[in-house]
C-alpha cells in the first residue's frame, strides 16, 4: 500500500517494512537479531529458524525494492554477538553497496568495533531526514519534523463476522508519530488505543489493510 505522509511517498510493505522511493530507502523497526540465539543460551528452546527466516525476508525486500539505505530505527541486535548475529555478518556480505543505518535502541548493546565490522553506521539517538525524524521511541516533545519509530511492537486487533478477534501486526500512523512494526517475527504485539485521526494499517498474510 502506497500512502502519502507530510507530503512524501512511502510504500507500506506487508514484509513489515517501509520504502521510501525519494530516498531509495527501506526502512525497519526491532529486528532484533541474536534473540533467539540469547534465548537459548538460557536454557529456552528457541528455533534458530526464526533468525533465518527473519534474514530470507530481508532478502525478498532487497530484491523487490533494491533499496541504496537500509535504515533502521532501534533494536537491531539484540544483546551480544552470538550465532545470530554471524548469519547476519553473512547477509551482509552479499550487499557491500548496501549503506546501513541504525539509531541504536534500548536492545543495541554491542561494541563500536562490532558495528565498524559489520559496515554499519550508528546514530545514538536520531536521524533528521526532511521532513521526518527516525528515532528508536517517540519523544516527548513536538517540532516540526514528523517522528518515526519503532520499539514498541504495535499491533491491532481485528473482528470477524462470527465475533471472532484477529490480531495483526500494524503500522501506526497519527498526527505526530508513525510506528513501525517489529520486523521479527519473534516478537509480541502492544494493542494501541486509537484517537481521532489516527490511521492503522494491518499487515495480514496477503496484503496491507487500512483498518
């Protein structure tokens, strides 16, 4: 789904992922690389198929939209370098043009060398790209750039014909604030409360849907 937002084009993926055509830019929340592995160093039986999959995602993304910039907006890793993390070291040798960005989240904890190795250029807090601000989790306050984030897992809830509740995986958009959904799919979902105006756009297993 093509929306327009403060007067671009973005591209609502139903891979979890936004493109933004202007900046030849794919764009992702809460990746969350190495939790599975974390996982099962604690003794919890995790399939690492989780992370592959994740990455074979990634890979349909890249061939759909061959993005410049993959930008993404927190949680990319999730602790320390560990077994997920190499499968991704591997992913990314096959894109060597491909410019990554993170603004680190509260999940990115590994070292300055790491992020060096793994040819990945880090923002602590934010990035301003006119007219929005990609930032990990929404401020506080309001200016005139248009904030999009992540962290929070949003998703919503959706009611059939027999009463029955579906819970999606959602992109959130309201006055101020967009919020992406968590790009792994080892991850929950936080129901958000609408308010006037905002918009919601599920991501089912077909397509994305304006609720």
């Amino acid at each position: 789904m093509t929306i327009d937002c403060k007067g671009e084009q973005l591209i609502l993926s139903n891979e979890r992922a936004i493109y933004w055509p202007a900046r030849k830019m794919l764009i992702i929340s809460d990746l969350h690389i190495g939790k599975s592995a974390h996982f099962r160093k604690s003794g919890i039986q995790v399939p690492d198929a989780i992370n592959h999959t994740d990455l074979q995602r990634l890979t349909t993304l890249m061939s759909e939209f061959n993005p410049e910039n993959l930008l993404v907006t927190g949680d990319m890793f999730h602790n320390n370098i560990n077994s997920d993390a190499n499968a991704f070291m591997h992913w990314r040798n096959g894109y060597a043009n491909l410019k990554v960005i993170l603004i680190k989240g509260n999940h990115d904890n590994l070292k300055n060398e790491d992020y060096e190795a793994l040819g990945i250029e880090v923002h602590q807090k934010e990035l301003l790209l006119a007219p929005f601000r990609f930032i990990h989790d929404k401020p506080g306050e309001v200016d005139e750039y248009y904030n999009i984030t992540g962290h929070i897992h949003p998703g919503v809830v959706i009611y059939g014909r027999a009463k029955q509740q579906l819970k999606f995986p959602c992109f959130y958009f309201g006055k101020h604030c967009a919020i992406l959904p968590a790009f792994s799919v080892f991850t929950g979902l936080k129901i958000l409360d609408a308010e006037q105006g905002d918009c919601f756009y599920a991501i089912t297993p077909a397509k994305v849907v304006r609720v």
